[in-house]
C-alpha cells in the first residue's frame, strides 16, 4: 500500500521519495505539489526541491516544447483548449501547459491569469494544467517554467504547451525553454496595432492566423499570404526551417490538424538535420547560466554586512570614483570569505 501522506501533509525528508516516485509513475496530485515545492519562496523547500529536480532529470527531455504567444484576446486559450483535445484524442498523447506571466505577483491579477480557462481540456485525464509561478520566487519564473517542464516530463507527459502574453516581456524567455515557438495572430490588424513587435515575429517558427471564421475567414486567407511574404524578408533560420503559415479558428476546432501539421514537420526537420538536439543543449547551458547568476545574486544578498557593503560600491561606481570591475571583485572577495 503505497505510503501518499504527502497529498496531506507537509513535505518533509520521510515522504518526499513517496512523492517522487508518485510523480513519475505519473500522478497529477504528486506532480502540482511537487511544481509547489519549486516555485516556494521558502529557504528549507529549496532542498527538497533539488531533490526532485535531480530525480525527474534522467526522466526528462522526452517531450515536444511548445511556445505559444499572442496578444491577450487573440484566443491562445482558446487554441489551447482545442489543440490539447486535438493532441489527447486523435493523437493520443499527454498534454502539459505551463504559462509563464511575468506580470503576476506584481500585479495582482495577472493576463494570464485568474479566469476559468480551458474548462475541457482541464477535465481530460491526460491533462495537466498549471497557472503561472507568482513572481519573486527564489529561482525567479523562468527558472521555475524550467523546472515544471522537466518535471511535467517526468511525469510522462509528451507535449508540453508554454503559454505567455505576446507584450514583450517574456517571449525570450518562453523562447530559451521550448523547442518550437508559435504565434497567433489576427487578420485585418496591422501587426503595430496587435502590438506585436517585429523581433517576436522574428522568433516565431510558426504562425496562426486565428478567428478565421465567419467574415474574417477571406481575410485570414489574404493575411496568411502578407505574413508568409513577411517571413521570407527574414533573416535565414539557424535551423534551416522556414516558419510557415497557416489560418484556424480555434472556436470552431477548425484547421487544428494543419497547425499540427505545421509543427510537426518542423520537428521532423529539425530532429533529422539535428538542429533539435543542437538547441536543447544550448537551453541547458543557458539554464545554468541563469541559474548561477541567480545563485550570485542570492550570496551577495545573504547578509545585512554584505547588502550595506554592496550599496556603498555601487554608490562609488555611480560616482565614477571605482570601476566596475573592480567593486564586483572586491564584492565576490567578501561575499567567498568564511
Ligand atoms: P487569450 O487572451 O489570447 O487567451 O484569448 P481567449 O482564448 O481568452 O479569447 C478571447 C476571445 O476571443 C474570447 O471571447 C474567445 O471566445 C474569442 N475567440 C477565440 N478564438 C476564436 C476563434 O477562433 N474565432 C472567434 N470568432 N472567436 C475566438
């Protein structure tokens, strides 16, 4: 009988292997409390989250990232709510997705956040659904999107959706952590008055003109020809891939398959010329980057002696009276000291 006390108590060294192995056989109750656990703000979970993490990591990596951005009201949830139906009943797969909002926890109600989003698809088994990490987490929120993909994947899910708002916050981000990004856009208005800026145009491997039905649907058409010209223009991709195009309406579940198809044959291309792999260990190295920039920044904040002495180099700095080299040195000397 298996031990699943951690479902009511608190984590602690005696359930945490329950927890985990629970996770990886696939369990959503044990995999939302072990995303918990990552994204606290207290000290102590940090070990136990490091537990985790190093467990779900030989399991992880076997799953297709997806980035998908857009501005609010374009219909992301929308499009999720029906692609992960699409994903789960025709083609049989399990189904993650992970917002990243860097907008929450400073404001308090987030774009991505609050409203009921994607009633059916949160209701089917081989879903999993997890709102945004509240800001000012210890690892800050990519870090934690990264953790959650890896430990969605451990706990066997194939496809994993990374949703965020297309304001220009966050799409590097959601960009360094998937392996495909998509952007949904609308017809009929011009790209300045979707706010959307030519650099996130330019991340993009794959658009969808959304809302193509009823009236819109020939403008969609027309709109899908303007921005496959426009992609054209771009600078050549480093993975060989031309993005590609196409028109859906995620209301009315239609051209689903042809966003797939889209993205699948971008995966097909890039795990044969190898760029896929060639990315994924690129994202790895710059998650240890952030994740050691991040770190610093915790040592050098870990005491008040430390906190003064750093506000007295910075104010040098800004007087121009120390180079910046410099006062990061002396700041590291200190902060190593025993
Ligand atoms: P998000 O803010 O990008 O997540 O957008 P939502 O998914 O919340 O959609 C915003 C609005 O657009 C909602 O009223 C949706 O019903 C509507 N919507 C979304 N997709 C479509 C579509 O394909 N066609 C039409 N006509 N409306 C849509």
């Amino acid at each position: 009988m298996k031990n699943k006390n951690f479902k009511r108590k608190k984590i602690s060294s005696e359930n945490i292997e329950d927890l985990i192995r629970d996770l990886i056989e696939g369990d959503r109750v044990a995999l939302g409390r072990a995303i918990t656990i990552c994204e606290s703000t207290i000290v102590s979970d940090r070990v136990f989250a490091n537990q985790i993490v190093n467990a779900c990591l030989p399991k992880s990596g076997n799953s297709i990232r997806i980035g998908i951005t857009g501005v609010p009201g374009v219909g992301k949830s929308t499009f999720i709510e029906s692609f992960g139906q699409f994903l789960i009943k025709k083609l049989h797969k399990k189904v993650a997705v992970l917002a990243v909002d860097p907008t929450s926890g400073i404001s308090k109600g987030s774009i991505l956040g609050d409203k009921t989003r994607m009633d059916y698809l949160s209701r089917e088994d081989n879903a999993f659904i997890r709102p945004s990490p509240s800001g000012g987490a210890l690892g800050g929120v990519a870090n934690q999107s990264r953790e959650s993909i890896l430990l969605c994947e451990a706990a066997g899910f194939e496809i994993i959706l990374v949703e965020t708002v297309g304001v220009g916050q966050s799409e590097t981000e959601v960009k360094e952590m998937t392996d495909f990004f998509l952007l949904l856009m609308l017809a009929g208005a011009g790209d300045e008055l979707q706010g959307i800026k030519r650099g996130i145009m330019e991340m993009a491997d794959g658009m969808l003109i959304n809302k193509a039905d009823g009236d819109n649907k020939v403008r969609a058409r027309n709109a899908k020809k303007d921005y496959q010209n426009a992609l054209h223009l771009f600078p050549k991709t480093e993975s060989g891939w031309i993005p590609k195009v196409e028109v859906c309406s995620a209301l009315e579940n239609e051209n689903i398959d042809l966003a797939w198809d889209l993205i699948d044959s971008y995966f097909k291309e890039t795990k044969a010329n190898g760029f896929f792999e060639k990315q994924r260990k690129r994202q790895r190295i710059s998650w240890f980057k952030a994740v050691l920039n991040q770190m610093w920044y915790l040592e050098l904040n870990k005491s008040e002696d430390l906190k003064i002495r750093k506000t007295i180099l910075e104010n040098e700095v800004k007087e121009g009276k120390l180079s910046p080299y410099f006062a990061a040195k002396e700041l590291i000397k200190e902060a190593t000291k025993k």
